[in-house]
C-alpha cells in the first residue's frame, strides 16, 4: 500500500512538471482567444474521427488472436479498447492497459495471460510503427523541406532521431524475429537478464518479457508478423489523419505526411503514465506545433487544450456508454485492472 502511494506521488510530481513546461510563457487571454478559432464543421469532424483508432486497433487485436479464436467478435475487442482507454485518460498508471485484456477475456472466455501477452506485443509495434515512419519521413527530407517552418536546429534534432528510429525499428523487427524462433531459449535469457533486479522488480521483469512472449505464440508464420505490421501503420496512419484534419479545423494548412512528426512526439508524451495524459501529451503537443510548424506558443498550446479535451469527453463518454451497456461501473473495471496489477 505504500509504495502504491509512492507511485502516485511519483506521478503527480511529473504531472505538475511538464504542465509548468507547457503553461510556461504562456499569455492566457491569447490562449482563450485561439480557443474558438476553429472551424465548425471540420472540428466536428474532428470529434467523429476520435474513435477511429479504437476501431482499428480492434481490427488488429483480432487479426493477432484468429489463430486462437477465429469467431472473436470485432464489437467486443471495441468495447474493450474503449473501456481500457477511459480508465487511462481517468487514472494514473495505465492501469487500462490491463483492464483491456481482462475485459476480452471475460467477453469472449479467453485466456488472460494470453491476452495480456498480446498488450506487450502492440506495444511493442507500436513504438516499432512510430520509429519507423519518423524515420521514413526524415529520410525523405528533401522532397518537402519547403514546406516546413520550423527552427533549423529543431529538425536537426528531429532527424537525427529519425535515423536513429529507423534503426531502432529494424532491431526491434529482428530482435522480435529472433525471439519468435528461438521462444524457449529466450525465456532463459530473460531469466537470466532479470537476476540482477532487485526481487519484487524481478519478477515484474521476467513477467514483462514471459507475457511479451505469450503475445508472439500468435504469429504463426512471418507473413502473418508482416501483416500485423502492415496493420499497425493502419492504426498510426490513422491517428495521423486525425491530427491533420484537426490543423485543417485550425487553419494549419500542411500536406498530410507532415503530421507524422508531431503524432511520433505526442506519442511520446501520451506515454508517460499520467492521468489523462495530462502534462506529457500538453507539452510534446506544443513543442510540436512550434518547432515543426512555427506556430505562436499562445495558438499552440490553445489547439492543444481543445484536442487534449476533445480526445478525453469523447472517449470516456464511449466508455460511459458502454459500461452503462453492460451493467459495470468504472470502479468495477478500474479495480479489476488493479487486482491483476498486485
């Protein structure tokens, strides 16, 4: 219990730190003003897209879990992505994270370790996803530089990290290649890798990459990694559609590619295990839109107050929705992710 506590106040001090980043030099009767600036029927728009990436997500948990129940229904894995997202966006910790796997399982009467391996795995393609198509766009740097008004030295940053992502993505693909191949002898290793940890972090370590394992049991050939791959640039191509036509509600007129640095530094904020997302997204958010786009700090952080707030009521509406659907409760749910947290 205490060190739950310890948690909690880890969290919130990180919290108030990236929120005094991004509040910082801030006028705010500016940052009010850019708050109506939007335009109407693009911002609406904007809203309906929100639970895009609930849907193709869901597409992809079901493609990774076909082998193991091919009838799966698509509206449950939604139901679970929505219900898991609500308790993030609500409670420190991503104890969503868990609450999503826990609440398939009970839908469709699988395997929890299972599925919670599977959550390791998106994770993984996630970040996999991201590095790769940063690195993809920094790379093809001189086919758009003019479109770009960003601080020089903000994209020389930027592209250094997008060859190290591109890198990082082809060692992550090959790691997860050899880990595939060689399941056995890899739990030996990460055996072997968490001895030096202390014992309560040990065992969340060996866990970590024993449930990373459970998730691989799902691809049963290359092809069918390949294409949870392709289907992981769906769900991030997706998001990235989002953003753009968000800027379009805004006036930001840039070609669509060029949103994929900003949702590669968003996705870095909404990362860090905040409730809400809030400090880290708010800040990565603004830093993006100034640096890449050479926007006013007051307009930056005004759009990311609106999406910020928008991405929250929408979503955790849809989770009311749902857990009203079925009869649950937030606590119910919230409490079944923290029970399999302990």
């Amino acid at each position: 219990m205490k060190s739950k506590y310890i948690n909690y106040a880890v969290i919130f001090l990180i919290t108030l730190v990236f929120l005094w980043f991004f509040f910082r030099n801030i006028n705010w009767v500016e940052t009010w003003q850019q708050l109506g600036r939007a335009n109407g029927p693009l911002m609406l728009i904007t809203c309906l897209l929100i639970p895009l990436h609930l849907i193709t997500r869901a597409i992809r948990w079901k493609f990774l879990l076909w082998p193991l129940k091919r009838e799966l229904r698509l509206w449950n894995a939604i139901e679970a992505n929505t219900v898991g997202f609500t308790v993030t966006l609500l409670f420190p910790g991503r104890v969503g994270e868990l609450v999503r796997p826990l609440y398939l399982a009970r839908k469709e009467k699988l395997s929890t370790p299972y599925l919670i391996g599977t959550i390791v795995v998106e994770r993984t393609f996630d970040l996999f996803a991201n590095c790769f198509l940063l690195g993809l766009f920094l790379l093809g740097r001189p086919l758009y530089s003019f479109y770009l008004q960003e601080r020089p030295e903000a994209l020389r940053h930027l592209y250094f990290w997008g060859k190290a992502g591109v890198i990082l993505s082809i060692c992550l693909f090959l790691v997860i290649i050899s880990l595939y191949f060689l399941k056995e002898k890899a739990r030996k290793v990460i055996s072997f890798l968490a001895r030096p940890f202390p014992e309560k972090l040990r065992g969340r370590v060996e866990m970590f990459g024993l449930e990373f394992l459970e998730g691989l049991k799902f691809f049963h050939s290359v092809v069918h990694l390949l294409g949870y791959f392709v289907l992981s640039l769906v769900v991030w191509l997706g998001i990235s559609f989002f953003y753009w036509v968000f800027f379009l509600a805004y006036g930001l007129k840039i070609p669509y590619f060029l949103s994929l640095p900003y949702v590669f530094l968003t996705m870095i904020g909404a990362s860090i295990p905040t409730p809400g997302m809030a400090g880290g997204f708010d800040y990565f958010s603004k830093l993006g839109l100034t640096a890449l786009y050479g926007l006013d700090q007051n307009l930056a952080a005004g759009m990311t107050i609106v999406i910020h707030s928008a991405q929250i009521l929408v979503t955790c509406v849809l989770g009311y929705a749902i857990l009203w659907k079925n009869g649950l409760t937030l606590m119910q749910v919230r409490n079944l992710g923290e029970e399999k947290e302990k």
